[in-house]
C-alpha cells in the first residue's frame, strides 16, 4: 500500500506501507508524514481524506485535530470521483506500469521515481477541476435519482439468519471482531508527541 498527499503548493514524500493498516497503524503513519504535510502548509488548511475506518476513527481524528489541522474536510464516502488525489493515483499507476518493474524492490523505486515527475501544474488542474466534478456528479445523481413507482427491494431473512448480513455505515458487512479489537486498542496521550 502506498500513502501520500497532494496540495496546490506540492505534494507530501510517498510512505510505503506493508500489510493492512488500522486506526494505529494510520496514526504511527500520520506521525511520520506529519512534517512532509505541514511543510506545504505553513499556517491553516484543511485536510481532506476519505472515510476510510482508519481515517475516521476517534484516535485519528484526535490525533489530525491536536498536531496536523485543526480543519478536517468531511469527504462523501464511495466518491473517489469527488477526491482529486485519485486522479493523481491514476497517473501514478499509468506511469509506474510503464516502467513494468518485475520485483517489490523495482515497484518501490518506479512509484518514488514517478511521484517526483507528477507536475505541480497537474496536481493543480486536478485539484481545481473539482467544482466541475461536483457538478457533473450531482447532475448525474439527479438523473438517476429513483422514480416515485419504482418498487424498493426489501432484505429478507430466513428463520436462522442465514442471508441476513448486517452492515455498517460504511456498507461494509459487519465484523463484530474487528469493531472489538479497535475499541480495545486505546491510544494514550503521550503517544500523540
């Protein structure tokens, strides 16, 4: 996995990341970006992530709040068309599979090589674009929106519960070990500094 950010004033070092990330891995990952983030941002800015689990978790928001920015954007969940950063990530790949690395180590090099030649003037169109996107997504939305007739599907469930899955707010099946496992893991104050 991969991690950077993007402004109109540049773009933060890229951090490798192995393995699945949880609310502390992002926060451990958050620690380490933190002075490539605030370097392109010398007084207030909001930051904008989308809302992954780990991203919207109660440390991590504690923690972008208390030494990042005070001002974090809500982004609308399932709208990578709405996050400038993924058409920064679209380029990335196009140029990183261009270079066709055969090992981890050669992926590595190729995405470092090919963040730093993404243009300033390319990160800007794609955040500047945005209203557009907006518009043209609302738009559509409108156009799809259900009519008044149409019947609405109902979940059923059988007597034993089978096909009856229970999600979350983020549409994701619910996994009771998961939700746990976050609530246990408290992060202590002074790991913030």
């Amino acid at each position: 996995m991969v991690w950077g950010g993007i402004s109109t004033r540049g773009k933060t070092e890229i951090i490798f990341i192995d393995g699945w990330i949880n609310n502390k891995r992002y926060v451990q990952l958050l620690k380490k970006a933190r002075k490539s983030i605030l370097s392109l941002f010398p007084e207030g800015f909001h930051f904008v992530q989308d809302n992954a689990r780990p991203h919207v978790h109660k440390h991590s928001l504690r923690y972008i709040k208390r030494w990042i920015s005070s001002e974090i954007k809500a982004h609308p969940p399932q709208s990578p068309d709405l996050n400038p950063i993924e058409l920064v990530w679209r380029k990335l790949k196009d140029m990183v599979e261009a270079k066709r690395p055969k090992n981890k180590i050669e992926l590595q090099r190729a995405i470092l090589e090919c963040w730093e030649e993404i243009p300033l003037s390319f990160i800007r169109s794609c955040i500047q674009g945005l209203p557009k996107r907006m518009e043209k997504a609302l738009e559509d939305a409108n156009n799809k929106l259900p009519n008044e007739n149409m019947e609405i599907e109902q979940n059923t469930s059988s007597d034993d519960g089978s096909d009856n899955l229970e999600y979350d707010s983020f549409g994701d099946e619910f996994d009771s070990e998961d939700i746990a496992s976050e609530e246990e893991s408290e992060i202590e104050e002074d790991d913030f500094e």
